[in-house]
C-alpha cells in the first residue's frame, strides 16, 4: 500500500487553512499533496475543532484536515498515565491533534471535541521554543503522543526536522511512537542513539476489533525488524493491555511472533501497561461511542482514572510481563499509584 495514494489523498476532501497560514511554506507543502480537495480559509481553526455538538465517530469517518498555527503551549508536562522510562524533564509536544487512524480505545476521542485532524505548521516555533527550554536543562520528549507522526511523514517530514534537531542539540532525547507504517516514510529519519522509535504491538484481535485502519501485526514486526537493521533504538510497547474474552491466548501468541522474529536483547527497552484513561475522557467517549466493548467494560476508577480492577490488571498485565521473563530488565510497567 502506497501511503500518499490509499491513505491520504482519498481521505481528505477538505482542507480548513488559517488565513494568516495560507501563504506558509508548510501549508503550501502539504495542500500539494490534495490537489482535489476544497480548500477553505478561516480565521481560526478552533472556529471548525472546537465547534459544540461534534459527532467525533461521523468525522472519523470522513475525516477533514485543518492547517493552523500554534500561538502558545508548544510543551507540556507529561502525563501520569505516561511512563518516563527513567529520564527527567520529560515532556511531549502537540504538532498535530488527531490521528488518521481510529482506535477505539484512543485517549484522543475523549480529549478533543472534533475527530478532524489538525497540523499545526509553524514547525519552527516548536523548535525555538525547545530551543529555550533547552537553555534550562535537558529534555525527553515525546513528538507523537497525540497523533502518529510517522504515519503523516511523508507530508509533513516532522520526524526528519524534529530528529535533524535533535543532532544539533546533545541534551535532547526524541521518542517517535507509531502503530507501523512503511520504512519509505521514514528512512530519511536521522539515526541516533536519542531518536527512539516506540512501536505499539497488539494481538490481531485487537487490531482487528480495535485498532481500526492500523497495519497487521506482521507488518509492525517487519516494521520494528527493518528499524533494528537501520540502527535506530527500539522501543516495544505492549501498551495498552486490554481485557477480553480468551485475551491470554492472544497476547500469548502475539509474544510468540514477536520473540520468533525479534532479538529482545538487542532493543532498548520494553514497555508494558494496561488500559487506563481520564474519568472525563472516558465518560465523552462512552456517550459518543455506546456500542463499543473496550469502552463500556466495568473498569474501576480512582485518583481520576480508570483502570482495570487491581486484581484484573495484575493477571492481565503478567501475561505478557511472565512470557517475556528472559528480557525483565528491559520492562518498563506502568503501575496505578
């Protein structure tokens, strides 16, 4: 499958522009690659993501693109649902808001009003910013964690700008998380020792009920097996577990096919967590999407959270965690405090 031609192109027949963006280098880059579709100008783009009475589920759909500059909060703090993997000052950055693909259980659906996609194109006011912040200390940053950078490479080039920036400045670590996509739309990614590409890996069940529009597994693997060849550091993420019926069987096979195809010594890291989400995402996302398994399951909440009952998370999680017991020192679990 040729990303430009099946995954993008055909799925984008309108294009909303901020009108001071409507000249950028970025924004003239990226309309190239839709020469179909209509093209409005607006005055801002929360006037089209942040309109009342969206139907995230209906524009996920047809999903539309919006070019927008971001004025402020080019970092933020990261997450307590995100693992930091032992680095300090670890933050994660928004270039863009939204994710070609459609995963029922994703966070996103719950924190923003729109299912449309947003690529913030003043890219430089991101790394200026960086810039600044690097003045202070050093920096761990995730660049994907709203969306699935690598799957839009081949029209935006963030991750070779972003990775190019971050050979010009030693105190900086990038992770690049994906679901795997095709190596053309990422080769021209510098190779270094702080450019990490994280792949979430999910059993075939899951990426067939759940992850809608994301590559097969076997394609993840052949994915993260052509990364290892090219040098980048490796981070596997089996994250997050998800509870279902005959769910060990699953996992079980699905660490099967990675261990048959995969040195685990050789990656840098493994992480390893279940399902947990905000209370308020998760009740948006309950009312827009009723009939989704993942979504309605009885999980527990405290501390604003939802997560699989302790008990339930513990057999889940240890699944996996027990049948990649050779490589333990590489797991990272994320655990409800």
């Amino acid at each position: 499958m040729h990303f430009k031609e099946d995954v993008v192109v055909n799925k984008f027949s309108h294009i909303y522009i901020e009108e001071e963006m409507k000249d950028n280098a970025m924004t003239k880059k990226i309309t190239s690659f839709f020469p179909h579709a209509s093209k409005i100008i607006i005055h801002d783009y929360r006037d089209v993501f942040n309109r009342r009475k969206q139907s995230h589920a209906h524009q996920k759909s047809s999903q539309n693109l919006i070019l927008a500059k971001k004025k402020n909060d080019f970092l933020y703090p990261s997450s307590p649902v995100c693992q930091s993997f032992d680095y300090e000052n670890f933050y994660y950055t928004t270039t863009m808001m939204n994710c070609i693909y459609d995963c029922e259980y994703c966070f996103l659906k719950g924190m923003y009003p729109s299912g449309n996609l947003v690529i913030f194109v003043n890219i430089e006011d991101f790394l200026h910013e960086i810039e600044n912040r690097l003045k202070e200390h050093s920096i761990y940053l995730c660049v994907s964690y709203d969306t699935d950078m690598l799957a839009l490479e081949p029209i935006t080039q963030y991750a070779k700008i972003l990775s190019e920036f971050t050979e010009k400045h030693p105190s900086l670590c990038i992770e690049i998380r994906t679901k795997g996509t095709y190596s053309q739309d990422w080769k021209n990614v510098c190779v270094s020792e702080r450019v990490i590409l994280a792949f979430t890996l999910s059993p075939e069940y899951v990426i067939s009920h759940y992850e809608h529009g994301t590559p097969p597994l076997t394609k993840r693997i052949a994915m993260i097996q052509e990364a290892m060849k090219m040098g980048y550091p490796v981070r596997l993420c089996f994250d997050p577990i998800i509870a279902f019926q005959g769910y060990e069987k699953e996992y079980l096979e699905m660490v099967r096919l990675v261990k048959e195809s995969i040195d685990l010594k050789r990656v840098k890291d493994i992480s390893i967590g279940s399902f947990r989400i905000s209370r308020n995402y998760l009740k948006d996302m309950r009312k827009q999407y009723p009939d989704s398994s993942v979504l309605q399951y009885p999980y527990v909440c405290d501390h604003g959270f939802y997560h699989l009952r302790d008990d339930i998370q513990k057999k889940v999680e240890h699944t996996v965690l027990d049948a990649l017991d050779e490589v333990k020192d590489k797991i990272y679990q994320w655990e409800n405090e």
